[in-house]
C-alpha cells in the first residue's frame, strides 16, 4: 500500500474525479466528510487532487482524460468518482471516455456493492424489515457483456449491423467467484447466490455455471445456490431475506444492483467499490448512481451513496475503525430524520452533509 508518513500522520493521495451533474456535488461533500473525519480521527490525512475531466470538459477540447490520464491516475493511493453523462454527449462516448476504460485498464475486476436498509428509512416493500434486506452483489468488472467487442457494419444503411460480443474467461470467472466466495464467507450467513442466465445463453454463461461449482468445493463451508436473472428479480422483490451474497456477470449485476438500491429505499444510498485485489493500481470508489441530470444543479442529491463509498475506500486504505465510525454516523444522521427528499425526507445535499460533519466531530 503506497502511503506516506509524515510526522507520524498517514497521507493518502486520492485523485477526485467528480465529473458530472449530481458528481460533482456529491464528490464535495463526500471530501468535506472525509476531512472532517481525519481531523477529529487524527493518524491519518488526505491529500486530494481533483482533475476535471467531465462532459462538459470534453465538449470544450474533444477528451475526457488525457493520453496520460491513466498514468497519472496510478500515481494515487485511491480514485474517488463521481458519475459521467450529459444529455450532450451519446452515452456510449462517456463511459468508454471515461469510467470503463479506468476500470479495466487499472485491472478493477471486482466492483462490489452492498444494500442494506440503513436506520431511520424504509423499504418500498411492504413488510420488509430493516434485517430481512441486507445483501452484497459482487459484479464482474472486467470482461462480459462490457467486454466492448464488436462492431457496425454497413452502417447508415438498411442492412446495418450490430454486433455486441460478450467475452467470458476462465481465468475472469475464477478470480470473480474467489472474491465472491470470500466476501460470503466473510458474513455471518455464509451464503452465496450465483446468477447467470445459462438457459438462454448457451456458452459464455455455462461457462460461468461451471467454473462456480469448480471453486464451491474449495469453500466447502459457504453455502450456495443459483438462480436465472429473471427469476432473481422476482426473489429479490418477494423474498428478499433468503438472500446474502450475490455473485453476477457485468450487465447482470448492474441491472440487478439498481434494483438492490431501490428495493433498500433509494438509488441514492447504494455505494460500490471498483477494486483491484491485487492492489497493484490504486481502487475506486463511486456512488453507483448516474449524474442525474434531471435533478443536477438542483443541490437536492442525496449524498449517502457518496459517503457509503468514501467509507469503504477509507476502508481499503486500510483504516478499519475509521470506516465503521463513519458508516456509525452516517446512520446516526438518517437514524434521526435527517434526509433527503428521495428517502422522504426534507433536507439537500449541504444539511445533511453539514449533520454528518457535525456528529463526526462531537462523536469522535
Ligand atoms: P441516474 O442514476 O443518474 O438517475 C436515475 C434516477 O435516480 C433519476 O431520477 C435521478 O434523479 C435519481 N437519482 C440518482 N442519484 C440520486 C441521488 N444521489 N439522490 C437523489 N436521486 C438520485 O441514472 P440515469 O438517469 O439512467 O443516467 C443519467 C446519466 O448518468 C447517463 O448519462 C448515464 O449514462 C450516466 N450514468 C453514469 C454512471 C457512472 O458514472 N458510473 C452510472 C449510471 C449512469
Ligand atoms: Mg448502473
């Protein structure tokens, strides 16, 4: 782990990328909260650098990162991310400009992203308790369906063709279930949910099937099943307690996780981590929500998500108790009402940002 000491303090250099929309709001008062918890924590600081690199940049000089911009992005102990997409810019040339290519080119197979439903806020399910949702879905971030092979042909004409080819590795399976299955072990129910949807697809996902039961008879103790992805949603809506750890292709878990977050109360809340476990290039941290831009400017976007993800790259810095004291505080501030209007509350971005700060700094 490249950190630096200085005077017996901790610096970590994390690299913002607020990007777009509700990013940017969202990425500064996520950098507010973690300076505030690293003064009343002391033994460690943050030395943040923020790179513009946004739709709006890209409109004005025709990139999003520079040709360098994953060089330097290695140079960093940790990547903060806001979101990237403007109705402007063909949604396709953001996220290959920007987000998927950190992704794969810093070797980020595993994004993982737990829902619970945190204190003081509500499931749209009727009679889901705060115990009966609390899951982790472990997404495949390397390869898939966001493999980006293939291709047009003929285009603009009408025998144009599209072809989206889905790319799964032995060794891309394998790494993912490892991860899955040690997050599953890692909980108290030791369970994991496998879902693909091998019935349809016929090579790529059998695949995957069979590469999960392969690494299954290494973790003899961590109990499993597996379930096609449309029959997930189902379970997930109707049964969303005989679920723990989920483990799902690409698209699979993104679809999946969007759902999660909702089902936990709002898109707004729910983090993810994009990780490289072998902790050869720095991991990014990202609220799993888009930029919003019906609600951007707005200064109404619930932050939880970003201060979810900033626990959990605090987390990976390897500041355990500094994580779980801020997760503490962040459902202490729910916990007592104060939320945004997606969680049915009255408050914006700043006045909850402000009560997270503020019980930071009496809690510690
Ligand atoms: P979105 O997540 O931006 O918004 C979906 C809905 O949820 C909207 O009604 C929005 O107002 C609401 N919402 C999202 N985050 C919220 C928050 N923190 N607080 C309160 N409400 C919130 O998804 P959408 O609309 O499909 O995408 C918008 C743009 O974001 C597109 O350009 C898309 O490509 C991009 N996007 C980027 C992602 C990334 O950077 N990782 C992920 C998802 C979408
Ligand atoms: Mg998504």
């Amino acid at each position: 782990m490249p950190s630096h000491i200085h005077d017996r303090t901790t610096i970590y250099r994390v690299v913002c990328i607020p990007g777009d929309g509700i990013g940017v709001d969202i990425t500064e008062a996520a950098v507010q909260v973690l300076n505030t918890l690293s003064k009343a924590l002391g033994g460690f600081e943050f030395e943040f650098t923020t790179v513009d690199w946004s739709s709006k940049a890209y409109l004005e000089r025709g990139w999003y990162m520079p040709p360098d911009g994953l060089e330097q992005l290695k140079k960093f102990d940790a990547i903060y991310f806001g979101a990237v997409g403007w109705p402007d810019v063909p949604d396709h040339i953001s996220l290959w400009g920007l987000i998927l290519p950190i992704r794969k080119a810093l070797n980020q197979y595993v994004n993982v992203r737990p829902t619970r439903i945190l204190p003081g806020t509500t499931s749209p399910l009727a009679n889901c308790a705060q115990a009966d949702l609390d899951w982790v879905i472990v997404r495949e971030n390397s390869e898939g369906e966001y493999s980006g092979q293939g291709g047009i042909s003929h285009e603009h004409s009408p025998h144009a063709i599209g072809t989206e080819v889905s790319i799964f590795t032995q060794v891309g399976i394998e790494r993912i279930m490892r991860f899955a299955f040690e997050t599953a072990r890692s909980r108290p129910r030791k369970k994991l949910t496998m879902v693909t949807k091998s019935n349809a697809q016929r090579h790529g996902m059998v695949l995957w099937d069979k590469v999960f039961y392969e690494v299954a008879k290494e973790y003899g103790d961590v109990e499993i099943d597996k379930m096609l992805v449309d029959a997930m949603t189902v379970r997930m809506v109707l049964n969303p307690k005989s679920l723990d750890t989920i483990v799902a292709t690409n698209l699979h878990a993104d679809i999946l996780s969007d759902l999660a977050a909702a089902l936990s109360g709002s898109i707004g809340i729910a983090p993810s981590s994009n990780l490289d476990p072998t902790r050869k290039n720095p991991s990014m941290f990202e609220p799993i929500h888009g930029s919003a831009p019906d609600i951007a400017g707005k200064g109404i976007a619930n932050p939880v998500g970003a201060f979810w993800s900033a626990a959990e790259m605090v987390r990976w810095l390897g500041e355990e108790k500094a994580a779980d004291g801020l997760m503490k505080v962040v459902e202490s501030v729910t916990a007592a009402g104060v939320k945004t209007k997606d969680l049915g509350g009255s408050e914006n971005t700043k006045g909850v940002t402000e009560a997270v700060c503020r019980e930071i700094e009496k809690q510690f």
